[in-house]
C-alpha cells in the first residue's frame, strides 16, 4: 500500500482496486492462460484505482474493519470465480492458469498503471522547482514546459516505435513460405503458367490461396466427377489502384475461363488477405469443380490493424461485383460471395455501397448468396437485418431446418468475442448476456461497465483455438460449421461428411507445408 506525504493510507483506491482485481477473475467467452489472465487483471485493477483517484485518499468511515471485511469477502468472491472459471468451458480444450501468479502480476502491473499519472505529476513539480531554484522562473512554468517536451519526445518515439512494428507486421505479411517460392506449374490459378500476374507480388496468403486449390483427383474422392477448379489472386502489390486490381482480376477470370464455369465464387479476405482455404475447399467439393473463385487484396496486415482499410476494402469487392455483373450480362455463372471476420464486415459494407444491392428484406441483386462467418462487432448489416424472416442466422449448423432458402446467411458463434466486442460494451448492458443466453456463454459471466469491455478485448487475442485437422465449433473457429452449411447453400453434391474429411486432412497437409514460417506470426484473420 501506498501513503501519501500525511501518511493517510489510500484506502478508496485499494478497495476499489480490489472490486477491479475479483471482477478481472469472473469468466466471460474464452477460457484464460495466465498470462490472458494476468492482462485482464492488470486492466481491471488499474482501470478502478484510475477511476477512484479523485477520491484516493479520502478518509472510509469505519477504515480499520472495512479492510479486513472487504478482504475477507474478495478472497471468497475471487475463489468462486476461478471455480466458475474451471467450469465454464466444457468444449475448450484445458488452458492452464495459476490463478495466484496471475493475479500478483496483474495486480501489480495495474497498481503501477493506476498510480502513473499521479507521480509524472509529482516528478514533474518536482523538477520544475528544481529548474526554477537553479535558473529563475516561474516552476509553473517550467514544469508546464518540462511536460511538453516530454510529452514530444515519449510520443515521437511512440510513433517511430509503432511505424516499426507495423513494418514489421507488413514484412511478415508479404514475405512467402520457403515451401512456395517459385510459382505454381499448373495451369488453373493466377500466376501459372501464361498469368499476367507474377507469383512473387502475391504475398503471403495470395501465394497459399493459389498453391492450396483442391484438384479434382481429390474432389473425385468425394465426388464421382469432377472437373479442375480455378482460383484468381489478385495481391496489394500486383497494381497501383483498385481499379487496376480489379481488371486485372477480370482479365485473369476471362483468361482461365472462369465466365464459362457455372459458379463464380467472390471471396472478401480478410485485414492480411487471408481468403479462408476450408470455405474455398469445401465449395469446390460440393460444384464437383464447377467454379472459379476470385480474391483481390486490399491490405496485409491482420485484421485488428486493418480497421481503416474497411471502407477500401468494401470499393475493391463492390468494384468487382460491378465489373462481373458488366461481363455477364444476357447470362453466365451463379455468383455467390463469402465473408470471414473482417472479410465479412467487408462483404456487407460492399453490399451497401451506393446504389445498395441489398434492401431491408435481405433481398440481394445480382448475387445468388452471400455466406458471413464471425462478423465483428458493431454496426452491420447482419445486425440490422436480425430479425428479418428472410435471412438465415445461426450459431452452429445443427440448428438448420433444411428449409432455408434466403439470400444472406450470417452465421456467428454465440460466444465469440470477435462478434461481441464493440464500443458500446463500456457502458451498455448487451442484449447477448440476457437470459436465456446463448451456447457456451458462461452462466457465472456478467457485465459491469468498461471492466466487461476490457475482459472481452483480450479474449479477442485468444479467441480461437485451432488444432490442425480437428475441425470445432467454438469461439472463432468456424470450420466445424462450413461444410454442412455451405452444402446447404450451393446445393448438396458430395457426401458432407467426406468433404468435412477431406478437408481436414488437406488442412493438416497444408499447416504442415507452411509450418516454418509460422514461428513470431500471428493469426492472419
């Protein structure tokens, strides 16, 4: 504990620094490590002791028993929701925590955090006396000057330190699996053999995209027939513009024949350009072939870097769609869309662009289906269309009916924090947490106002948890869903369950292909 100069023991602050401290312990969407752990304790506690500094050092009546009392209560408070904690997460594979170094680190990281403004303040007084006693002045006023010197210094190399990480984010990104340097020989993809387009300009996840399409020898497994399925990839550094992107895209699409094909499948990747592989597999699996699906990067860093690049993203799909719809005129292929997380927000916002291809019934001009998985939290289409009896939502494929024959398909885990998190969790209770709540929400969870949104901001880090080839449907991971669902959607060919088998065992083949490069990256979507 912390005195000030009288030596009044800041009593306010500890107490409310303890309620941040047992609330950072209460489950909430994903299970927690100790070092998620020890994040959100650390942003609980300061976030309290910030919020109690007006009043740090005012006298509690009754001070002696109410320290003792309220750690007394905040032990059994906090042994109950580590409990909750072991329990919460039935699907989830165990995450070890030690909940006791957690919460010292936590602790301590937040009394510092929390403590922060109030020394930079005393320091810079003390220095701009010190200054004033030596050279004259006002200390006012060379402690005003000493603080914004530093707030210069500490926020130019903020910034220099932020644009280097970024680069370095942006090099991870670009840079290629030492399994696919030299570019694909065959003759169905973008940067092949006669592509317009060269191999080395499709980063990372364009080069995985292009290597990773699904031959029809594997789809015959499935499938009686088939015939070969074609991918385009356009990168962020094939051309200058959006506008170059896309007919270079177009002019990719007419040279492998995609226009004489009967689906033409549009992909919104995600911030890193990430076009989910099992989705893009499983519909090649159920067109026996049929399709050619098209990408066209708008950034290369992940997502939760990427929310600028939205608005760019939305043009680049819309512009596309326009282009497409251009081209085939008096007929040609089924257009379906497909969106994952930020690819997702991206997907409805291209929809939305003025003229809307979509009005408030879901209804969707010039495209036969659009497929969102894990949209982001806040304003959305999905969420203005929630209760719209024409749009399919749903939480896992198991609630399908067979029925379903709608436009826009949203599907989003109940207890995703990528779908839950927005800026309105700091000071609104979410419709979400009322009862009865959703699958694998945890009974013993609870909003209290910014703790929650914190809670629910780390959990968006450890959202998911992927084991190659496993295939489940909890907390960001979709994969479990997309088979049967996406069936449903293009229309049932191939026996689901061997498709969702093959493409596990392709996943499994092509995590172990790119595995060298994945050390100090981060998930791309």
């Amino acid at each position: 504990m912390q005195s000030d100069h009288n030596g009044t023991v800041e009593t306010a602050r500890l107490l409310a620094m303890s309620v941040g401290v047992v609330e950072s312990l209460r489950p909430t969407l994903v299970p927690r490590t100790t070092k998620h752990q020890a994040m959100v304790t650390a942003a609980c506690a300061a976030t309290m002791g910030l919020l109690a500094s007006p009043v740090a050092k005012r006298q509690v009546p009754a001070a002696r028993w109410v320290a003792p009392l309220g750690a007394s209560v905040a032990g059994m408070r906090a042994a109950h929701h580590v409990r909750a904690q072991r329990r919460s997460y039935p699907d989830w594979d165990p995450r070890p925590q030690n909940p006791a170094v957690a919460v010292a680190v936590g602790a301590a990281a937040g009394w510092t955090v929390a403590h922060a403004p109030g020394a930079i303040a005393r320091w810079g007084r003390a220095a701009g006396d010190g200054v004033a006693a030596r050279r004259g002045g006002s200390a006012a006023g060379w402690t005003a000057a000493l603080a914004g010197s530093s707030a210069l210094v500490f926020g130019t190399a903020g910034m220099v330190a932020a644009k280097m990480a970024l680069e370095a984010l942006r090099r991870v990104g670009l840079r290629a699996d030492p399994a696919l340097t030299d570019a694909p020989d065959n003759p169905y993809v973008t940067g092949g053999p006669g592509s317009e387009v060269a191999y080395t300009t499709l980063a990372r996840d364009g080069r995985r995209f292009v290597s990773f399409r699904t031959p029809a020898e594997q789809i015959r497994t499935v499938d009686g027939r088939a015939m070969e399925p074609l991918r385009v990839y356009i990168g962020l550094e094939s051309a200058n513009t959006v506008e170059q992107r896309v007919d270079l895209a177009m002019r990719e699409l007419e040279r492998l024949g995609a226009f004489e094909r009967a689906n033409l499948l549009v992909m919104s990747p995600a911030g890193s350009g990430y076009a989910d592989y099992v989705a893009a597999e499983a519909i090649e699996c159920f067109t026996r072939g049929d399709c050619a699906s098209v990408v066209v990067q708008y950034g290369v860093l992940p997502s939760m870097l990427s929310l600028r690049r939205v608005s760019l993203g939305a043009q680049t799909v819309r512009l596309l769609l326009d282009r497409i719809d251009e081209r085939t005129v008096g007929g040609g292929p089924r257009v379906l869309m497909y969106g994952e997380s930020l690819g997702a927000r991206v997907a409805q916002e291209a929809l939305q662009i003025a003229p809307p291809r979509v009005d408030a019934n879901g209804t969707v001009e010039g495209v036969a289906a659009l497929v969102s998985v894990g949209t982001p939290g806040g304003p959305s289409l999905r969420n203005d269309l929630l209760h719209s009896p024409d749009v399919v939502h749903l939480d896992r494929w198991q609630q399908m009916s067979g029925d379903e024959r709608a436009q826009l398909w949203f599907i989003d885990h109940d207890a995703d924090p990528v779908t839950r998190w927005d800026g309105e969790l700091a000071w609104r209770y979410p419709a979400w947490l009322r009862r009865p709540r959703g699958r694998n929400i945890p009974d013993d969870m609870n909003w209290l106002p910014v703790l929650t949104w914190w809670q629910v901001i780390f959990d968006l880090v450890f959202a998911a948890q992927q084991q190659s080839g496993v295939f489940r449907s909890i907390g960001h991971d979709y994969r479990a869903d997309l088979a049967p669902i996406l069936a449903a959607v293009v229309g049932r060919g191939a026996d689901v369950d061997k498709v969702a088998d093959l493409l596990a065992r392709r996943e499994v083949m092509r995590d172990a292909t790119t595995a060298e490069i994945t050390t100090g990256s981060i998930p791309p979507t």
